[in-house]
C-alpha cells in the first residue's frame, strides 16, 4: 500500500507542490471516485487512478543517457555554476539524479536514474563496472605505463588504483578502462606516469556506448538496454 500523493508523483503527474494542487482541484479519482486526500493508501495492482478521466500508472524504471559538453558540474543544484540537470528535459530533472560524476571540463556519456538501487550497483567500486575514456595528454604512452596501470598505479598520494586498462593510440592520445571512480581517477592516473590530461571524453559504461548522441543531448534508454546495465 502506499499514499496517493506519492503514486501520483511516481507517475509523473507533476512535483509534491504540483500535485497538492492536482489533488485539491478535484481532476483525481480512485476506482471512480473523485479523492483530494493525498494521504489515502492504495494498491497500484488493484486500484485504479484516473487524472482528468484518465488512467495513470507508473512508468518502469527511467534511465537516461547524456552526451555531457564541457562547463557543466554534475551535481543536482549548485549555487554558482551550471549543472548537468539544466541539460535534462524539465519534466525529468526532478525525478532523476547523475549516476556516478564527471568533472567540469570532461565530455561524454553520463547517466541518470530514478532507481535508487540501479544507482548504488552501478557506481559500488565492488561491482567493477567497467568505464572507458578515450584522453588526449602530453607525452605518449609506453609499455611500461601500459603495465603500470595492468598492475595498478598507485597515485601522488598514496592512493591505489585498480587494475586498468591503457591502450596507447599514438601521440599524445590514449583509451582509459577503468572500474571504479575515484576523484579525477583517469586524469590522476596519466599525470603520475608523465602524461597530464588535455582532454577527456568518456565513450562507454558497462554495455552502453555513447555512440553517435550529440553533445548536450539526452535520450531514454530502452528497457533492453536497461536489463543489459542491470546484469
């Protein structure tokens, strides 16, 4: 059993406010009957719910993916600069939040989720999802950098890296695969073998590709694809 008001939220039908006004205006029945009582308890699987004479029902679980352009901080809200959400369509920005971060001056695919637990799997460094980058940097990478980070770096800190996989391109361009995600992981990780960032592009997270998604533009992801992120 759960309250109207929040069915009606996870439906899609508009924020707490915005339902509170919903409710009051009298455009909510439940099995016919017209209810502006938030708090009344119902059973999706048995109830039936209708906005404006017609049947609502929740939306399964939402994941989107954005081509993240560079300036924006990946954060719900921030007081100073702008934030990934203000890329997200409006009707979507309240329900979803980032999985996982990418920094301010770094591109690519970024995902968010209304999954609470789908969020916590997917940035839990125990599941090792697998992450890749494609980085341009100064110098070029070697063998000896390719097995450094085979073994694990171990950064100017102290800290240790999981193993990772490098794969030199050539001059001053690099593919980063990484399964966990440290505070400016990749970028840490080039700059202690000699090789500091230029320019950071994540391509790809578990089974999705970034593919050919404009930068700054979001698309849903199917429940196929869903189910693949999920494995």
């Amino acid at each position: 059993m759960e309250r109207l008001d929040k069915f009606l939220c996870d439906c899609g039908a508009g924020s707490r406010s915005q339902v509170k006004g919903i409710l009051k205006s009298g455009r909510v029945t439940l099995d016919g009957k017209p209810i502006k009582d938030g708090s009344v308890k119902l059973d999706p699987d048995k109830n039936e719910v209708c906005l404006d004479g017609e049947r609502i029902e929740k939306e399964g679980t939402l994941v989107l993916m954005l081509n993240k352009p560079m300036g924006y901080v990946t954060a719900t809200e921030d007081a100073t600069e702008p934030t990934v959400m203000e890329l997200l369509p409006a009707g979507w920005r309240s329900r979803v939040k980032p999985i996982g971060r990418l920094d301010k001056q770094t591109e690519g695919l970024l995902l968010f989720t209304d999954d609470g637990d789908l969020l916590h799997r997917l940035i839990s460094p125990k599941k090792e999802v697998p992450k890749l980058y494609y980085a341009k940097h100064e110098g070029t990478a070697g063998e000896d950098d390719v097995k450094a980070f085979r073994e694990g770096v171990t950064l100017k800190d102290g800290t240790v890296c999981l193993p990772a996989k490098l794969e030199p391109l050539g001059e001053g361009e690099s593919l980063v695969t990484v399964c966990e995600g440290k505070y400016h992981q990749v970028r840490r990780m080039l700059a202690s073998r000699g090789m500091p960032v230029t320019y950071l592009e994540r391509r790809a997270e578990g089974s999705l590709v970034l593919g050919d998604l404009p930068r700054g533009q979001v698309r849903k992801l199917s429940q196929t694809e869903i189910n693949l992120l999920e494995k």
